[in-house]
C-alpha cells in the first residue's frame, strides 16, 4: 500500500488529508493516477504540482510508486 498525501487546495479536492492505494508492485505513478476521481487524478497531474516521495521532491514523469511509499502532493503556493 502507498499513501497519498493532499497539501493546501489539492486537500479541499480530494475531501480528505490522504489516500492509501493498493499495490502488489511498483506501479507508474500514471496507473496510480488513473485509480481516482477524475477531478483529483486531473488536478494532481497538474504541471505547477510538485511531488514528495518519502520526503524528498520528485519529479513524476516516469515515476515508479513502491509499496511503502508516502506521495506528497505540493499545490503552488501564493503569497503576498
């Protein structure tokens, strides 16, 4: 199982702070994607949202999720 982590707006889309996905081996992090609502899975993939995997930021093209993976979902911020 990997966990799916929803910082800032990406939390209000989701309804909830995380997500836990099966998995039985590692999975493109596209195929992931494809198992949520569609309005999630679309605003994750967006190009301003960075990812976190097990801490460390991450760049999602190509992804492998593991079965032990924490994905932080990383919405641009603004400020002012």
């Amino acid at each position: 199982m990997a966990r799916l982590v929803f910082l800032g707006r990406l939390e209000d889309i989701a309804g909830v702070p995380d997500l836990t996905v099966p998995l039985h081996a590692p999975t493109a992090l596209a195929d992931v994607l494809t198992t949520l609502p569609p309005a999630l899975s679309e605003a994750l993939a967006g190009p301003k949202v960075r990812l976190a995997r097990n801490g460390e930021l991450v760049a999602a093209n190509g992804l492998m999720v593991n079965e032990a993976d924490e994905l932080a979902f990383l919405p641009p911020v603004s400020g002012g």
